[in-house]
C-alpha cells in the first residue's frame, strides 16, 4: 500500500508541476531525465542509425535504446519500452521513438501512439514520435533529414521543437529534387516544447521574408456551417466571422449547406482565387457541422461529405501555391468521450492528497512524419509538393467527439478569445495555448453524467512562420 500511495504522490507531483509550468510560462517542464527508442526495421542504411543517434543527444537524450526488428514487432517493442519506463517507476522528463521503415509500411501508428501514451510516468509529459521512411521510393533520405534537424538544434537551442521544424520543414523542401518532399507534423501539445536547454523566451531578431509567410496581399476566408440542429453554431459563426474580418480577410459565409453544397461552395472559393486580379496571400477555411464515425461532414440534408476531399480541392490551387491554406474542422469524428487520465487517488486519502485535474488520454504527443501522407493516413501523398503549407486544426482527436453548447463551441470560441489577444503571434503557438485551455475544461454531455475531456489535433506542413495580424 506504501508502495501505490508513493507512486500515486509521484505521479500527481509530476503532473502539478506540468501544469504549473504549462500555466505560467507556457512551455513544458523536461527537467527529468529524457528516455528515447530507436527501432529500425532490418536493411536500414547505417548512416540513417548514426544520423538518429546524432539528433539523440543533440535534443538532449544522453542514454536510449536502440533496436533492429521487422515493423511488425514495433508494437512489442514499444510494449517492453513502456513496462521498463513503469518498472523503474522515475519521473521522466520527456519521451522520444523513433521508427526507422520502408516507405509504405509504417502508416497509421496510432496504436503505437496509445501503446506509449499508457505509461504511467509519462502522463502529463511531453511523447515525441519520428517516423521516417527509408530505402526505395523515399522522397528524402532520413540522414538527410536527420542531418538538419541535428544542425537546426546546435545551431538553435533556444528554440521550441516545433519551430525547429517549421524551419527544417523549409530547408528540405528547398533541397529536395524537384520540391516534392513535404514533411508533416501532428501535434496534441499543451505548450512550447523546448529540448535545448537554453531559456527560449530572449528577444529574437525580427523575422525576416525567408522565415515568415507574406500576409500583405489578398486574405480570403469561407466559412460553411451548419446551423440546424445545432445549438450555439450560430455563436461560433458569429464570432469566427468577426475575427477574420478584424484580420483583413474577404470573408464569405454559408449557412445550412448540403453534403453538395459543401463541394459547390469550395469550388466557387477556388475559382474565385484563381481568377483574383492580384496575388492571394492566404485562405482560410472553416467547416463546421455534425461528424460521423469516420470522420464524414454531414450537410444540412443528412448527406455525406468527405472533409478530405474540400481540403484536396483548395490545396490544388495554383494561386495559393507556396501560400499557406488554414483548415478548421468544428465537428465530431466519432462517439467515443475520453474520461481523461491522472492519478488515482484512493479514497481513504483522497482528501488531503490534492491531484491535479486529469488531462485528455490524446494530450501531448508530437508525431513527426518525415513525408506527407496521402488523404486516406494509409501512404506517403503522391502529390507531395500540394500538401506543403497547410495547417489543419480539428476540434477533437480522430475518432472523438467534438463538444459544444449554447454559447458556442469549446474550440472556436477559445480560438477567437486567444487570437484577439495575440493577433502577432505565430499561429502555431497561438493554437498550442487554444488547446492547453481546451484541454483543462471538463465537459459534460449530453447523454453523460461524468465530466469529459476534449484535445485539439493540429496538422502542420507550414514552412515558414504564420502571423495574422492585419
């Protein structure tokens, strides 16, 4: 009993000092030590193993694990992982997994993702996952990769691990042949993850035209929602509406539309870029409605829409090539409700222990694909380069459902209230802050007496840094 109550007291000391930390200096407290695992599947080249092992300690990660076994023993591997990091029972910092594969055969890694997000040591903290393809068809080697990263991170210790990336995410795309590789990141964070060691908050040069995108032309927003059946939707549209106006866009809003309405509507969108007199800086686009199991938009008429197949129609643009291409989604993407995770407190102490609140089971994971994937998940995109500069923002984790009441959604409306007060930041920590303050509340349902968590998903392959104000 000694034994549960003192990890109970570890754990819960550990998320508090997540949270105090995520709170008052919105970044990550890694002062714990920092556990990684390489796993590469047999025939990986041995400059790729050295490269990684490179970016190892370059990030920080002194001590790790290195392992050769076929894809499909990951998930045990990561398994053994995973009990080691709950047998040892310390505080850890931060987590590291790097999986090393053939093109094609390490897509989806979700079970993977939850596998890690299990472990107990690691609730509230910070799990990074790198995915990099290797051998035949890869657009970009992974020592390539790898190389840069490890150059970005001596070269700017201060800096967050998502902003390396964006900054990597330009190199490559500049070295590779023909523009083609297109690196995506996919992030729960809760706040700035900075790996170096250095205070990341010293004044920094002004950014320069290489490193942030051009807003000064054309703005353009469309905002497709769906009103009925759909209390305070009215609210987020509202106040969506507002905030683009404020940040200069041409902003164009449909309500009610149907499952063909949404095609039609995207599709005018673009031809009305493409036709624009002058250059198009960027677009924006929201998409608001009922969500299926499988991620489907449900139009004003019931019928089917495929979220990902409005997104492909802009993302071809030729206007907006080079131009970044911002998606909201405020709809559900299944039925499942996460009770969140967090120390168990048992009753007998349960008063004078003070846990801190739970936190959303999908919360702080960054994955880093080294290639775009194609709109199913299931395989690198064959047209690379037309997945560059997007930023994707779901309101609730694949599978999940996405709350709202009255007053409006939990995302739109915390999206609006934190980017009116920060317009001159860069979107991508703006969207980090949204979800941290998404992820404290507690929802209650509908049809749930137990308060619920919710956590944003945030797909980026922007490649320089994106700020809106007008």
């Amino acid at each position: 009993m000694a034994f549960l109550v003192a990890g109970t007291l570890r754990v819960a000391t550990q998320m508090a000092d997540t949270q105090d930390s995520l709170g008052r200096k919105g970044r990550y407290n890694v002062q714990g030590p920092r556990a990684a695992l390489m796993l590469s599947s047999p025939g990986v080249a041995a400059a790729a193993v050295t490269a990684l092992k490179d970016v190892f300690q370059a990030l920080g990660f002194e001590s790790f694990e290195s392992r050769e076994v076929p894809v499909q023993g990951f998930l045990e591997e990561l398994a053994w992982f995973r009990e080691q990091l709950d047998a040892h029972g310390r505080l850890v910092g931060c987590a590291l997994v790097a999986l090393v594969a053939p093109r094609g055969q390490l897509w989806q890694p979700q079970q993977l993702v939850r596998e890690l997000s299990s472990c107990g040591v690691l609730q509230g903290c910070p799990k990074v996952f790198l995915l990099l393809p290797s051998g035949p068809g890869a657009t970009l080697e992974p020592e390539a990769f790898l190389d840069g990263l490890r150059e970005l991170c001596s070269h700017c210790p201060h800096w967050s691990l998502v902003q390396l990336l964006t900054e990597l995410f330009h190199r490559v795309a500049e070295e590779s042949t023909g523009g083609t590789c297109c690196p995506v990141l996919q992030s729960s964070l809760r706040g700035a993850l900075c790996l170096g060691g250095v205070e990341p908050w010293r004044p920094e040069p002004a950014p320069g035209p290489s490193t942030q995108y051009d807003l000064s032309k054309t703005r353009a927003a469309l905002l497709l929602a769906v009103i009925q059946g759909r209390p305070g939707a009215q609210h987020d549209v509202e106040a969506l509406g507002d905030l683009c106006r404020a940040l200069g866009f041409e902003t164009t809003v449909r309500t009610d539309p149907t499952a063909q309405a949404f095609q039609e509507e995207i599709a005018q969108f673009r031809e009305q870029l493409d036709t624009c007199r002058g250059p198009v800086s960027c677009a924006l686009v929201a998409l608001m409605a009922h969500g299926e199991p499988r991620g489907q938009l449900l139009g004003a008429d019931g019928q089917e829409v495929q979220p990902e197949a409005l997104m492909q129609e802009l993302s071809c643009c030729p206007v907006l090539r080079g131009h970044p291409k911002i998606f909201l989604l405020q709809a559900c993407r299944g039925g499942n409700r996460d009770a969140g995770v967090g120390p168990i407190a048992l009753p007998w102490y349960r008063r004078w222990l003070r846990t801190p609140p739970s936190v959303p089971s999908h919360a702080d994971v960054l994955q880093i694909y080294a290639e775009a994937q194609d709109s199913s998940g299931k395989g690198p995109a064959s047209g690379s380069s037309h997945q560059a500069d997007i930023l994707t923002v779901y309101a609730a984790a694949e599978g999940y459902v996405a709350y709202r009441d009255e007053k409006g959604s939990d995302f739109i409306q915390t999206l609006v209230e934190v980017l009116r007060a920060n317009p001159g930041r860069d979107l991508l920590e703006v969207l980090t802050e949204v979800n941290r303050r998404v992820c404290e509340q507690d929802v209650l349902g509908p049809d749930c007496d137990e308060p619920r968590k919710a956590c944003l998903e945030i797909c980026s392959s922007l490649r320089r840094r994106l700020c809106l104000q007008a």
